[in-house]
C-alpha cells in the first residue's frame, strides 16, 4: 500500500514538472529587444528630428531609442545618452540626456581687442 502511495506520488511530481516544461514562451519571430545590457554605456551623437534615433558620432552606428519621450525637448541636437543598450537590435533604453553645449572662451586671444 506505501509503495502504491509512493508511486502515485511520484508520478504526479513528474507530471507537473513535465506540463511546467511544456509551457515555454513560443519565438514570435518579432525583431524586439530581448537582451538589455546590464552595465550603463555611453554614446555621443545626434539626435534625429523626429526624436526616434541617434547617430554615433565616432562609429556613425544608427540607434533606435526605446523610451522616446525622454528626449522630448532634444530633437536635432548634438547630446550624450546614458542607457542599457541591445545589441542584437541596435537600440538603447536611455535612462538620462546631457546635451553637448559648446561653450566659447571669451578670454582667448582671437576675442580680445
């Protein structure tokens, strides 16, 4: 009788763990961003006027942002984003925007008089 309850028992643990096993999320075949990079990385470029890329100044890579409205404001400007980026589909989450203001120096020699 034990060994029966034994049996049934285990056959039911084997079961489940199979059916849990089964239930695996299907490809979608979608180009999607799957694999976040988890160390933040930095990138200067320009943004696009429309707000939904950046150019790489050093490489002239295309990244598409991910979360648009952080660059409402920055459209068409030269700026360093911070983000996680993923590779496999050339876009960028941006977790902060600095823009690249360059600033003159007043006190050089070509501005004296």
């Amino acid at each position: 009788m034990k060994r029966s309850m034994m049996m049934l028992g285990f056959l039911a643990l084997v079961s489940i763990s199979v059916a849990a096993q089964d239930t695996a999320k299907p490809d979608t075949g979608k180009n999607t961003a799957e694999t976040w990079s988890q160390k933040t990385v930095r990138i200067v470029g320009k943004i696009s006027d429309d707000g939904t890329s950046l150019i790489e100044e050093a490489s002239h890579r295309v990244w598409r942002i991910e979360n648009l409205a952080m660059l409402k404001g920055y459209e068409g400007q030269q700026a360093m984003l911070r983000g996680h980026v993923a590779l496999n589909v050339n876009m960028i989450q941006v977790l902060s925007v600095k823009s690249m203001v360059h600033y003159t120096n007043w006190a050089d020699s070509a501005f004296r008089k």
